[in-house]
C-alpha cells in the first residue's frame, strides 16, 4: 500500500502493546507551525457513533430529516449514464497530471451521490471509542500476533536462491566446466553486480528476482500478495478512498514500466490526505481511513492464514504517523485497536467480495472492472 504520509524515521512498531513515549521522530519532521491538530468533532455515518450534532444536543434523526427536507432529491444516472461516467473515470484513473486524482476522487463522490457507486464511502463501521486488549480478544482478535509480520516466505526463498547460486558453483567446478580461478572470478562479478545493485537500484534487482522466484518456489505466496493488496484496495474503496492502481509482482511492474525496487502494491487519490498533512491540519475522519487501510493488509494476511508476512511497512507507517501527531501510548493505543476491530468486522462480512476481487486483481483486472466487481456483489446488500 502507498499512501504519502509525512517524512519519518525507522522506529519499531509497538502500538498496540505499551511503549515509552516517543517525540524525536515527530520534533525531527513537524515544526510548531507544521504539527498536526487533529478536529474536535469527528464522524462516522454509520456505526452508532457520536456525530456533530450529537455533541450539540440535537437528534441525529431530527437533524437527517431537516436536511432531506431542506435538500432536493439528488437524479440518480440511468445504467448508460453510469457505464458513461465510469468510463470517464476509468480514463481519468490512467491519467497523468496534479489535478487527476482530485478530478478522480470528486466524480467517484459523484457517482455515489447518484446511485451508481452505491457501496463507495457506504460501509457500516464499529463505534468509535477506546477499546481495550480483552474487548479485542472477546472478538476473536489476537493483537500480539496483528501487527508483528515476519516474512519468512521470501527469507526462505532467498535462501534456496542462495543455496542454488553455490551448488551450482560447486556442479561446475566438479564437473571441470570451470576452475578455481574461474570459480573466484565468478564470485567477485557477482558480489560487484550486487553492490551496484545496491547502489543504483536500492537492491531493486535482487527483489525481483527473489520476488519472481517466490511465485514458482512458492505456490502460496501469490495467493497471499493477491489478497493482501485486495483487503488494501476493499477497505479503501468501502471507506471512501478510491484506489487508483496497484501492482501484485515486480516483475510486472517491471515489465510495464520498466520501474526496479517497486514491489506490490495499491495507489490511492489521497491528494487531499496530503493537502491536509502539508496543511499541518489532520481531520480525525482522514486519520481514521488512513488508519484502517493501513491496517487492512496485515489484517487480511492474519485474518486467512493465522499470521501476517507482509505489511510490516504499512504497520511502521502508521506508527511513525502516530508518533508524528505526538499521541500519547494510550490515544495511540485507542486509534490502533479502533482501526484493528474495525478492518476486521469489514474484512470478515464481505469475505467473499474479497476472493472475487482478489481473483479480479490477479488476473490484472483495471481500478474500475475492480469497482464494477464489488459494486455487483454488494447490490442490495443492507449490510456494507
């Protein structure tokens, strides 16, 4: 998952469980006139959670009633409207430009308003409040296990590659087909090749070797970055931030844009996630979403195969965004379980909208077929 967040350190993660409080990192990257404030009032359309005018004292149905009465009927689009529209967007998601994602992002909102993207924004979320270890665990959520990935999948495979590299050698200079000399000339080129790789690539190269070597060594893997990315792209998508690409291999990243050390991934329209950030000024409901996506591949992972290997990025992400903030370990703590609960209720009511999508993304499926696909699982759903 890619979503810009401010410059940050290489701290380790520990939200969930207690640790000292921490201000280096945030005094590094935030001046006074910089730091994040975040909105007293925060929102959740659904949920059971308290709203503005909740905290004014006046009633939230009352309120609805007055609105709707006071606003004119949004037209809904006719189906050759919508699939218009939608094609608009398609091309507007493979775009370049300052202004794309914000041109993306308002006509997603549209689309919604007018009934085509029904499910866009629309998803019944838990209420939000401090909840603790237990309450957690009462909802068969293990948080020790949540947010520590270990990748031993591809540790494994760079192992095997490893291995292979040095039989190989070995095969070769037994079998007389290189000697010694040859052997040690061998080995210096490459430990050079891999330095420049280094240098130049960030290690790219090295990546996607042991990344496309994972997929043929390991018939699980692609299964699990498949569902991964799709639980990012599903819990965007439900929450109102609309992806923009993504990428399961860096192979084929590669291969289409001849782009090294990018590994798998989803993009977002988050201009105005970034707007707010260099603005100095963060609303809770931003944090919120930026929270739960954040949070949604680990969950995935977790969530389908009892332990997560990838995300640790994002899980560091977002603690250093937290740090950033200068939330105190318990306001951290409160944001993190919120967000962990909250991903998972998502996660676990639309299970089979997650396979399907993740079948979609496998099969290289582009943004909107993957919005089409989600749209027409969940029609006339009264649960989203």
């Amino acid at each position: 998952m890619h979503l810009a967040t401010a410059p940050v350190s290489h701290a380790p993660a520990a939200a969930l469980q207690p640790r000292p409080a921490t201000a280096g990192s945030a005094a590094r990257h935030w001046t006074s006139s910089q730091r994040v404030r975040l909105t007293a009032a925060w929102r959740q359309p659904r949920g059971g959670v308290a709203t503005r005018a909740e905290a004014d004292g006046s009633s939230p149905a009352a309120t609805d009633d007055a609105a709707a009465s006071a606003a004119p009927a949004v037209p809904q689009l006719s189906p050759a409207e919508a699939k218009q529209k939608l094609a608009e967007l398609d091309k507007l998601l493979a775009s370049e430009g300052p202004q794309v994602e914000a041109q993306a992002a308002s006509l997603a909102a549209t689309l919604h308003e007018r009934g085509a993207l029904r499910a866009f924004g629309a998803a019944s979320q838990v209420p939000k409040r401090a909840y603790s270890l237990q309450e957690l665990r009462l909802n068969k959520i293990q948080p020790e296990q949540f947010l520590a990935p270990k990748d031993t999948t591809l540790s494994s495979v760079r192992n095997i590659v490893q291995g292979s590299y040095l039989a190989g050698l070995t095969a070769a200079y037994f079998g007389q087909l290189l000697d010694l000399t040859q052997i040690v000339q061998v080995v210096i080129l490459t430990a050079f090749l891999l330095t420049v790789d280094q240098v130049a690539n960030a290690g790219g190269f090295e990546a996607l070797l042991v990344d496309t070597a994972g997929r043929v060594v390991n018939r699980t893997y692609g299964r699990r970055v498949a569902l991964h990315e799709a639980g990012h792209f599903l819990v965007a998508y439900l929450l109102g931030l609309l992806p923009r690409g993504y990428t399961l291999s860096s192979l084929d990243l590669f291969l289409r844009k001849r782009q090294l050390n990018v590994q798998a991934g989803c993009q977002f329209c988050d201009s105005a996630f970034q707007a707010e950030v260099a603005s100095g000024k963060l609303t809770s409901s931003s944090l919120d979403t930026y929270s739960c996506v954040a949070l949604a591949g680990v969950a995935t992972e977790w969530l389908r195969f009892g332990h997560a290997e990838g995300g640790l990025a994002d899980v560091m992400q977002l603690d250093r965004l937290l740090q950033a903030l200068r939330f105190t370990q318990a306001k951290a703590d409160a944001q993190v379980r919120w967000s962990v609960l909250n991903v998972v209720t998502l996660l676990r009511r639309h299970e089979a909208t997650h396979d399907a999508l993740a079948d979609a993304m496998a099969r290289g499926a582009s943004v909107v077929e993957c919005i089409e696909l989600i749209e027409q699982r969940l029609a006339g759903s009264s649960d989203i």
